[in-house]
C-alpha cells in the first residue's frame, strides 16, 4: 500500500483544494470545520472509487493511470459526493453539479495526465 500513498495523499489534497475553492468563491468561511463539512461527502466518494478501482483491476491497479484510475475515481467521487450532499441536505444545484463535474475531472484525471507526460519525457531516449 505504501506505492499507492502518494497517488492517495494527491487525490485528497485536491478534493480539499476544490472545497475550499468552493467555499472561497461564496465568500463562505475558509476554516477547518467549514472546508470538512464541505469536503467530507466527496472524500467518502474518493475512497469508495478508489476500493472500487483498487477491486475491479487488482491485478492490473496502477493508482497514476488516467485510464481506468483516475476515471473511476473522478466518477465515484462525484456521484457519491453528490448523493451525500443530498441526503444531507447540502446544495446539489445544477450548476454547482456542473461545476463539480469539470473540477474534480480535472483534477483527478488531470493531474495523472500530467504525471504520465511527464514520466515519458525524463525516460532518455537512445
């Protein structure tokens, strides 16, 4: 599990970072409690994606790939993030769902991306 540790420790960072980016852009409060209440539904989700793909590809799991990692990741984060927002009577908007979408894909996708192009460009070539 210690391989995967870094790869882990990036996804909740960024899904702290988009809470508090979030609360940031309604003038909300930027302390602990708010950015937990804010982040916690989204967190639950990061770690069922990641059980989910940890379970579906337990031979093949490699926490930095795009594809199939960060995809499922990014979806189970966001579908189940929103459905505890809505069962606990948090803001489940449409724009804020849309929001959400682009956000968490970006940078739950993205920045396993930018970590594959990156490892491609310091291998030397011969």
């Amino acid at each position: 599990m210690k391989k995967y540790a870094p790869a882990l420790l990036i996804d909740i960072v960024l899904v702290v970072v988009f809470a508090a980016l979030g609360r940031s852009s309604h003038d909300e409060t930027l302390n602990i409690p708010g950015i937990a209440t804010t982040a916690w539904p989204f967190l639950a989700g990061l770690t069922v994606g990641w059980f989910a793909t940890a379970g579906l590809y337990r031979d093949k799991f490699d926490a930095r790939a795009a594809v199939p990692t960060g995809l499922l990741v990014w979806l189970c984060t966001l579908i189940v993030g929103m459905l505890l927002r809505a069962a606990t009577g948090q803001g489940t908007a449409t724009a804020f769902i849309v929001v959400a979408t682009i956000f968490l894909g970006v940078f739950l996708v993205g920045w396993r991306l930018i970590a594959r192009v990156w490892a491609r460009r310091s291998v030397p070539t011969r």
